[in-house]
C-alpha cells in the first residue's frame, strides 16, 4: 500500500537536478578563463572607427557636390529659386568685308556710223574723219572734223557746240589727247552742273564726243554762258578741260 507524500520530502526528479547543479559548480569553479585578447580587440575597434569617420566623410563630401551639381547642370528643370544659370557667351559678328569700289565708267564703244539719241531730233554718230549730229535746231546733219588739222589731237583738248530752243541747250563737242582713259563729263553752266556721257570709236582712237541737254536759265543769253567742260579720266584725273576765253 503506497503512503502519501509528505511536503518535506522532495520529489526524486528534483534531487536529481540538485546534485547536478552542485557538481557543475564545482567543475566551474576549478576552471581557470584564458586572458582576454586585448591588442586584438584594440585593433578591431580602430577598424570599426575609421570605417565609421570614412562613411561620415564621403556623405559629407556628397552633400557639398550637390549644390554645385544645380550650378554646373543649368538645363535641369528643378525651378528651384536663387539658381541663376549661366550667362550665354556673347556672341562676335564678323567684320564686314569691305566691298570693292565700284570701277570709273568708261565711254560708250560705238560701231562706226552707228546713231545715238540723246533726246528726240539730237543724235549723234562718229566716223573716222570726226564728229557728226542732228538736232531739233539744225535737222540736216552737221560735222566737226578730227583730221583737217583745226585740233592737234596730241594736245588735250575740247570743243564746244552749242544750240538752243524752247527753252533747251542741246550740247556737244570733241575731246582728245588726254592722258589715261576717258570717263566722265561735267559742264559748268549758269543753270548749275551738268553730267553729259561720252562715245568713242573701238580701239585707241585718241578722241571721242561728249553730249549734255540742259534746260536754258531765263534771261540768259545761252551763246554768252561761263561754261568750263571738264572731262575726267578713270583715275579722277582731268583728262582734258575747256574754258571760256
């Protein structure tokens, strides 16, 4: 028959563990712990701080590169305010090149024989032997000869016709012997300057013809006008010049 267990009596299961306590206590205690690996530890912790100061360093370094990152990268649409882009670099135009100056004129080559109109009823035509012209005055052709010895075509020299009615002057006359080559007119006259134009023979004759219109001044005698017709060359030079005795 099984007595009841009373409280001072422990249960087996629980001695049991009691003495194994005990005896590994006792094992503990005759245990001697090896030293502590102190240089090792010392150099870990060295490891562990530079890693950290290095990772503190390089987010630093990103966040200074960030500000000049929006300065350096102007087409970034970020709209943020107080980043001015940079200015654009002014541009330079070229310098101009200087066009050429245009060349002096020259006479008008003519065909021998070959008419030229001024103006209605005045033409003129040139033949080796001189100077040939109708007008509105004189209708029946005229002509002034470059080879009866009147003009010495080595001498720069020019003649004058004159004629005038209802109120025009029609003008003309030799030059020659000049220097260069022929390419202008100017007649001084009461009326003011006028600019006649010049024909000549093909070739190097050594004369041609100048021809001007002008309007007459009213109450002027136009066979009694201070003219003076000056015929310049294609290097501004006067050529040859006529003036009123």
């Amino acid at each position: 028959m099984n007595h009841p267990r009373t409280e001072a009596e422990p249960a087996p299961g629980h001695a049991e563990t009691e003495q194994l306590r005990r005896a590994l206590t006792e094992v503990a205690y005759d245990i001697t712990p090896s030293p502590l690996p102190l240089a090792a530890v010392e150099r870990q912790g060295r490891r562990i701080r530079l890693r950290r100061r290095t990772a503190v360093l390089g987010a630093g370094c990103g966040l200074l590169l960030v500000p000049l990152a929006v300065v350096v990268l102007p087409g970034t649409e970020s709209g943020a305010p107080g980043v001015t882009s940079p200015a654009a670099p002014a541009s330079v135009s070229p310098t101009p090149s200087v066009s050429p100056a245009a060349p002096a004129p020259t006479p008008r080559i003519v065909a021998s024989g070959e008419h030229v109109t001024a103006v209605p009823g005045f033409e003129l035509w040139l033949t080796a032997e001189g100077k040939h012209w109708t007008s509105p005055v004189s209708p029946e052709p005229q002509f002034r000869s470059v080879v009866d010895g009147n003009i010495v075509r080595s001498d720069p020299g020019v003649t004058l016709q004159e004629e005038s009615e209802n109120g025009r002057r029609y003008l003309s006359g030799v030059y020659y012997g000049g220097k260069g080559t022929a390419s202008s007119v100017e007649v001084e006259t009461v009326a003011g300057t006028v600019r006649g134009k010049l024909i000549e023979l093909p070739g190097d004759p050594g004369w041609g013809v100048w021809y001007a219109v002008t309007d007459l001044k009213p109450g002027k005698d136009p066979f009694h006008l201070e003219n003076q017709i000056t015929v310049h060359n294609t290097e501004g030079g006067i050529y040859a010049q006529w003036r009123p005795r």
